[in-house]
C-alpha cells in the first residue's frame, strides 16, 4: 500500500521523488508570508489526496517548514514521492498550489542555482533530507541526467548513477545557497 491508502500494483517499480527548495523573503510568521503561511495546510490536504500521491516530507509542525537543507535556517524544503510526472505536474498546475505558485516571487527569493530535483526511487522507499541534498548539487554539478533531472529534461523510470567527473554547472556547494542579484 502506498503512504495514502491507495494500493500500489506490483509491476510499479519505482516511484517518483522530488525535492525543491526556497528561501522566504521575511519570516514565516510575518504579513507578507501571511498568504502562503494559510495556503499551506490546504494545499498539503489537496496533495495528499490528489492521484498518484505517495508521500510528503513532514516535520514536527506536521509540514515541513521546520526541516533544514544545506545547513541554512532561512531555506524551506519541500519533498514528496508520486507515481509517475504525470501525477506530478498534474498536482502542481492546478487550484490552490498553482495560485501559490503563480504568487512564488511574492513570497520567495529567486535563487541563482537550481531547486528542484527529481529522481526515481525504487517503489516504498521514503528519501531523506540528505539523499535530496545530493541529488539537488548533482542536478547542479551535472545537468540533468537519469539520476537527478528536472521536469524539462525528464528520464524514463530506473536505477541510476551518480555522474563522476568535473561538473559543466555552476554553483554546486553544500555549504550554501547563492541568493540573486535581482
């Protein structure tokens, strides 16, 4: 059974993850972050409900804006496994999360380097922080390959490798998050 009660066939394999992170541009508690602060926990009860929904990560606060990534207590991660990108996008680009995310630069620092990162993970597997961490640098370092993408440059569900080598992108420390010039 998958995380939301819906059954999982047996020829599903593998499983969606997906990692994106922002930095908000007040506090969380603070008027200007008011709209995404109570758009939070409908959005959440939506995915949670939504086909092809798997899992989200959650914190104390019962979401996640109590985990840190990259060591940074301004950063806001968010992580969620789905069936496929199908199931994904179709989530994202609809009601109250589209809103939201029609309103990010409301709320949200535009970052230099990449946020978002998929990968497959085999079918059960809940990812952590950490593996999210090194799929994001890798998506960095690397552009996207089968083993960390995004949603315009995709790969077929399966097993994969880090890529080794000197990386062609930009930016790829753990240690921080460059914030735009902008």
């Amino acid at each position: 059974m998958t995380d939301n009660g819906n059954p999982t066939t047996t020829a599903t394999r593998h499983e969606l993850a997906q990692v994106n992170i922002s930095r908000p541009l007040a506090p969380l508690d603070s008027e200007q972050l008011r709209d995404f602060k109570e758009g939070l926990d409908p959005v959440n009860a939506v995915a949670d409900a939504a086909d092809g929904f798997v899992w989200r990560l959650k914190g104390e606060s019962g979401d996640a804006t109590d985990v840190r990534i990259f060591d940074d207590a301004w950063l806001l991660v968010n992580m969620s496994v789905w069936r496929d990108t199908n199931a994904l996008t179709a989530f994202m680009y609809q009601g109250q999360h589209r809103e939201l995310l029609a309103r990010r630069r409301e709320f949200f620092e535009k970052l230099d380097e990449a946020v978002t990162a998929l990968w497959w993970v085999p079918a059960g597997h809940r990812p952590t922080v950490e593996e999210a961490v090194e799929r994001l640098v890798h998506l960095r370092t690397h552009g996207p390959t089968p083993y960390a993408f995004n949603l315009r440059t995709s790969f077929p569900a399966g097993d994969a490798e880090p890529e080794t080598g000197a990386g062609t992108g930009a930016g790829a420390r753990t240690e921080a998050v460059s914030r735009s010039a902008s």
